[in-house]
C-alpha cells in the first residue's frame, strides 16, 4: 500500500496587515521531509511511524509550514497548493492520502483555505481516502468535513498528541470508530 503525505500550515490571523508570502514558509520535499521530520513532534512524524507500524509506503510530497502571521497570499496559496497536486499525480499510484494542516489558514480571497485545500485534493483523487490532522483550534467548514474521510484534530494543549493522533490517521481500520 502507498501512501501520499503533505502538510501545508500555517495560522492565519486576518487582523495582522503582513501577508503570509512564498518566502516566509519552510519547505521540505520528497525524501528529506521524512529525514527531517521523523525526530519532531509534527504530524508527519506520526505518519512516519503509521508508516512502520501499519507497513505501508509513505510517499511525501510536499512540506511547507509557517509561522503564524497574517493571511497567506494568493501567489503563495496557489503555488504550495499547486506542487501538493501535480507531487500526488507524480505519485505512483497511491492508495490514500495524508495531510497535515494547522486548519486555520485564511488566504487572500480564501477564507477557509484548508477546507479549499482538501476540495482540490479530492477532486484529484476521487475516492481515494484522505484523513486530515489539524490543530483543535481549527475552523472546519462543511466542505471540509464532505472531502475528507478522516479528521483528527489534536486535543491538548500544548500540543503533546500530534504525534499519536497522525499515527491514529494512519491506521485505516481506525476510521470507524475514533472519537
């Protein structure tokens, strides 16, 4: 089984008047995504281990994550939007899809990007599943909850459950009875 792994963060706060732009965001792709993210408490150190523990082939595409500010640009959105896609059609043939976002991300002219960001996946994926990590404080719009399967949004803070909370997205067979 293969996998498709992304992650796209970022916690907007629409009263800051900075944009959020390219350059602000750190990005990791491909292989080094796994190197760099196995040792941190990100979701996509979860995935790592789903990936080991549920013996599937994690195949990531894209990373790219920033620090809180104001809304995230249009160029931006669009360009780390457009490399998650054509990473996944690049793919071999994937079985699912993981995503790592905040779910709080606001972009120019986008004001539930995360849920958009989902739409787009699934229209390019079709049924494939997708399960969804977000940040407990996330705003989840009804298209959101329709593309996703799964959606598992941490429940401490700080932080201390994104790590076993992406290991819960990436057992399949967990799908049907989380809470």
């Amino acid at each position: 089984m293969r996998i498709g792994v992304a992650s796209f963060s970022h916690e907007s706060n629409s009263f800051y008047s900075q944009p959020t732009r390219i350059e602000d965001f750190g990005v990791h792709e491909g292989a080094a995504i796994i190197d760099h993210y196995r040792p941190t408490f990100h979701e996509i150190a979860g995935y790592i281990k789903g990936a080991e523990e549920y013996d599937f082939e994690m195949h990531p595409t894209l990373a790219a994550n920033a620090m809180p500010a104001g809304p995230v640009t249009a160029e931006a959105y669009e360009h780390f939007v457009g490399r998650i896609l054509k990473g996944i059609e690049d793919a071999p043939a994937l079985d699912g899809i993981l995503l790592a976002l905040h779910g709080a991300m606001v972009a120019e002219g986008i004001p539930h990007a995360d849920g958009e960001t989902v739409r787009r996946v699934r229209k390019l994926v079709g049924d494939l599943p997708i399960a969804v990590t977000h940040d407990y404080h996330a705003n989840v719009p009804p298209e959101l909850v329709e593309a996703a399967d799964a959606l598992l949004i941490y429940k401490t803070n700080p932080h201390t459950d994104a790590v076993p909370r992406a290991l819960d997205a990436s057992d399949p067979v967990s799908y049907t009875h989380l809470t």
